[in-house]
C-alpha cells in the first residue's frame, strides 16, 4: 500500500497486512506520518515539556475543584 505522510509529503509503501494499513482503509478520517516526523514531533514535545512551557488541557472530572 502507498500512503503519503502528512506533513512532508514523502510517499512509502507499507505492508497491506500491517496494522497501519488496516486502520487508513478502515478509517479515512486517520492520517500516516512517516517515521522521521513522528520522531521529530516527539522529541519537540518532550523538550517543550521539560522547559515548562507546554500545557496538557484535559477535560474536567467530577473530583476538581475550582
């Protein structure tokens, strides 16, 4: 199967057996991101993380207090 990443545009082809395959035919809506991306975008987040400027808004529960 050829997809296309996301973001740089590279195309690859991957296994049509694989799990990955199976969720892009299964499920439009989801995107591929090639390997290189995904680790790029990981390893920004992390150090955005760590320097203390990156906020994870979750939804409320029951239990927080204003």
């Amino acid at each position: 199967m050829r997809v296309k990443c996301v973001i740089c545009d590279k195309i690859e082809n991957i296994d049509d057996e694989s799990l990955i395959a199976k969720r892009l035919r299964n499920r439009p809506i989801h995107t591929y991101m090639c390997n290189n991306c995904s680790t790029r975008i990981t390893e920004k987040t992390n150090a955005r993380f760590e320097s203390g400027n990156f906020r994870l808004y979750r939804p409320k529960s029951d239990n927080d207090e204003w």
